[in-house]
C-alpha cells in the first residue's frame, strides 16, 4: 500500500486525470495497518520504515501511462 509523502514535479494531464511523480513508504499490505498508524499522527519510526520509502514514477507507454516503483 503506498502512503503519500509529496509530489516530486514531472507533472501530466489528460482529458481523464492529471498528476505528477510521487514519494512516499510503499509498505506491504500485511504492515499497512500498524505504519497507517503512526503515519495518521506523523510519528513515523524511520528505523523500521526508512527501506520502504519509494518513488511512484510515471511514464506514456502505448498511449497509456505507465507507473513504476522504485
């Protein structure tokens, strides 16, 4: 499950949506409920959850966008 931390710019639009590069813990969904948590109060234990955080990248590929992880 990924918790939102910020934009990161490369902004898009379409007729259907619009958004841009993303950062945030990508946490996996058996951990969601303990990091939503601490997360809810903004009292994040970066020890245990710093190797989660991530970056949701998009990209066009075959007229649609495309986002990756990582």
């Amino acid at each position: 499950m990924f918790f939102l931390d910020s934009g990161e710019g490369q902004e898009f639009e379409t007729d259907e949506m619009e958004g841009e590069n993303l950062s945030g813990w990508l946490v996996p969904v058996k951990e969601a409920d303990e990091f939503e948590k601490q997360f809810i109060k903004w009292d994040i234990d970066n020890e245990k959850w710093d190797d989660f955080y991530s970056f949701a990248r998009w990209s066009w590929s075959n007229r649609q966008i495309k986002i990756t992880f990582g």
